[in-house]
C-alpha cells in the first residue's frame, strides 16, 4: 500500500503543528501501535526535544500577537518539517520515492501553515484573548485526531484533510480584508516605534537650536 496518504496528511498536520506530529508518530512508534514510523523519529532525544518544543507552541499560540509572530518564525520551519516526515515515512516504506514523499509533505505543509497564519491574523483583529485559545485547541485537537486516524485509516483521513486544507484557503480568501487590516496595524505599530526610537536618540533639543 503506498504511503502517500500518511504523508500527505502528515504535512497538513504539520503546517498547523509540527512539533505535535513528530511527538505523535514517535510516541506512535516507540509504543508499537504501528510499524510505519521510522526509527529516527522513535529516538528518546528526538520525542523529549519534540515534547519541549510542543508545550512552548501550546503556550504562544493562544497568546494574541505573539501567536502571529510565532507564525511568522514557522513560515521555514513547518514546510520543512512536513517535507523530513514525508520523506522518512517513504522510506521506512519504500512504495515512494523519498524526494517526491518530501515534496508532497513540504507543500502541504506550507498550504496549511498559510491557511493557519492567515487566520490567526484575522482573528487578531478583534481584541479578545478567547478566539485565539479557542482556535488553538481545536487545532491541536484536530492535528492529533488526524494524525492518530491516519495510523490506522490513512485514506480516509488523506481525504478528511483535504477538504480541511480546501475549506480553510476559501475562509481564508473570505479573510483577506481582515488579515490586511492586521497586516496595516502591524506597519503602523513599527512605524511609531521607529518614530519613538528616533526622538529618544536625538535627544531634547535646545530653545532656538
């Protein structure tokens, strides 16, 4: 059977959470619930390093602000990550090449990750902390969910996080005007700080100078 399907759904979950992905398919592995997870990922140093980083995640994503910036420091790593997965998952199976395995994971990935950064954008617009702790868990409930059903129906769950992937790139055209908005907010924000910055470093000015 190939191994497609793991993959593909693999890098949608990393996109949204890749830290919980490595944390899953290694606890997955290193338990003996399934065979599919590479030995690489199974490594003690590889899951506490995973678990570290996951519960640092936990905490900034639910943080107006700092979840955008955190955001904004994944854009490299979760496309990245989604592509490592991908590829070691072909080949401890060996029914796909690992550059094309890596290349499905790696632009899922990406997808995804666009589609949760660009919410979280929208979502900051409005000065409530509750949205933000809502979307969140949700992710991170859905990440581990999917990921835990594709271990033992990895069509199904393929097919789940397409149309995930599909619905979030129609809300997030819907959010658009809301994540320029964010996106202006953000620029004002530099631009009185760089102002503010200026005044401090020339200092008061004498009378008549």
């Amino acid at each position: 059977m190939s191994v497609l399907p793991l993959v593909f759904t693999s890098g949608w979950a990393s996109g949204i959470n890749a830290y919980a992905v490595v944390l899953l398919f290694g606890v997955f592995g290193a338990t003996g619930l399934t065979d599919e997870v590479p030995e690489s990922l199974q490594r003690t140093d590889v899951l506490i390093a995973a678990g570290v980083l996951f519960l640092c995640e936990a905490v900034a994503d639910k943080i107006p602000y700092v979840d955008s910036v955190w955001d904004a420091v994944h854009t490299v790593v979760r496309p990245v990550s989604g592509a490592v997965v991908g590829a070691l998952l072909a080949g401890e199976s060996g029914s796909l090449p690992e550059l094309a395995a890596g290349a499905v994971g790696g632009s899922t990935a990406l997808l995804s990750h666009l589609v949760k950064a660009g919410t979280r954008m929208a979502i900051n617009t409005s000065p409530e902390p509750f949205s933000n702790v809502a979307m969140s868990m949700a992710e991170d409930l859905g990440v581990a969910g999917i990921v835990t059903f594709a271990m033992f129906n990895p069509e199904a769950a393929a097919v789940v996080a397409a149309v995930l992937l599909a619905l979030g790139l129609v809300i997030l055209g819907f959010l658009a005007h809301r994540i320029r908005r964010f996106l202006r907010r953000r620029a004002q924000r530099r631009e009185e700080r760089r102002m503010a910055s200026a005044e401090v470093a020339e200092g008061p000015r004498r009378p008549g100078g």
